[in-house]
C-alpha cells in the first residue's frame, strides 16, 4: 500500500502545517520508509516503532541546530514517518508501536498486510488524495512539476 500512505501524507501536512516552503519530497519517502522496511519481512518490526520516529526526529533537530534550510529539508522524513504510523494504525500493535519498552516485534503482522481487501479500498481513496493533490496544485504544467522536484514545494494553483 503505497498511494493511501502517499496522500493522507500531502494532505495532512498541507492542512496542518499550510507552510508555502514545506519540502515534500523527503516527506513522501518518509511516509512509505516503514513498510519498504517491514513489508519484506512479512512483519512489523522495528520502522513500525514509534521509538525509531521519534529518534530519528530527535537526531534530525540536533544534527541541524542552527540551519533551518536544511532541516526544512530533513524534517520531512520523521513527520512522513510518524504520518505513516497515524494512518497504518500502528498504535494499535502495542508490542510493536512500543518496542522496545513494551514486549517484542518479531510476532506482529504489518497492519497493511492485515486489512486484506481493505487495501483495495484505502489504495482507491489514496488514488483519489493525490488526484486531488495533482489538480489543486497545478501539476499538469511542466514549470509546476519542475518546481516540486527541485525545491519540493507545491503551491495551490
């Protein structure tokens, strides 16, 4: 599941922060970074853990102390992933969400392998997010989408 990740991610941010010089481009890898990691185990491991979020938010805010381009640049990734947590339904794993404070993570099955053909519905609804986010920023034009990938940002057309 990718797509659903994908928009509840550039939705949230867009609505919560409405910052025009967010970078969303670390912000999408971030989203989908605990089940590129997980997924191939078959289980829920440690990138489904809200400690490993919260350090590598932690290690992103003391490593670029002073240097706000860079850390809007790399905040993206802990908030993408923190995101994915919120919308995975992570928090319902304790054992895993926890770890390693609560039990273990190596008997929990990843939550979007467990939803089955829920997945179908929420990849739908995700598909239907980034549409969304095509239209309303503009990403149809070429100048558009060159600005999203050099600087990361998307402006409401």
């Amino acid at each position: 599941m990718f797509l659903w990740f994908l928009g509840t991610a550039v939705l949230t941010v867009h609505f919560v922060f409405t910052d025009p010089r967010f970078d969303y481009r670390l912000l999408l890898v971030g989203a989908v970074l605990p089940d590129l990691i997980d997924v191939p185990f078959g289980q829920a491991r440690w990138a489904h853990s809200l400690t490993i979020a919260v350090a590598v938010l932690t290690l992103v805010m003391l490593v670029t102390a002073g240097r706000k381009p860079i850390r809007r640049l790399l905040l993206g990734l802990p908030i993408g992933m923190l995101l994915h947590l919120v919308w995975d339904g992570a928090f319902a794993a304790t054992k895993v969400f926890w770890w390693p404070f609560i039990g273990s993570w190596g008997d929990n099955q990843v939550p979007s392998l467990e939803r089955g053909w829920l997945n179908l519905v929420m990849e739908v609804a995700g598909a239907a997010m980034l549409w969304w986010v095509w239209r309303t920023f503009g990403l149809a034009a070429p100048e558009r989408r060159r600005q999203f990938v050099e600087h990361g940002t998307l402006t409401p057309v």
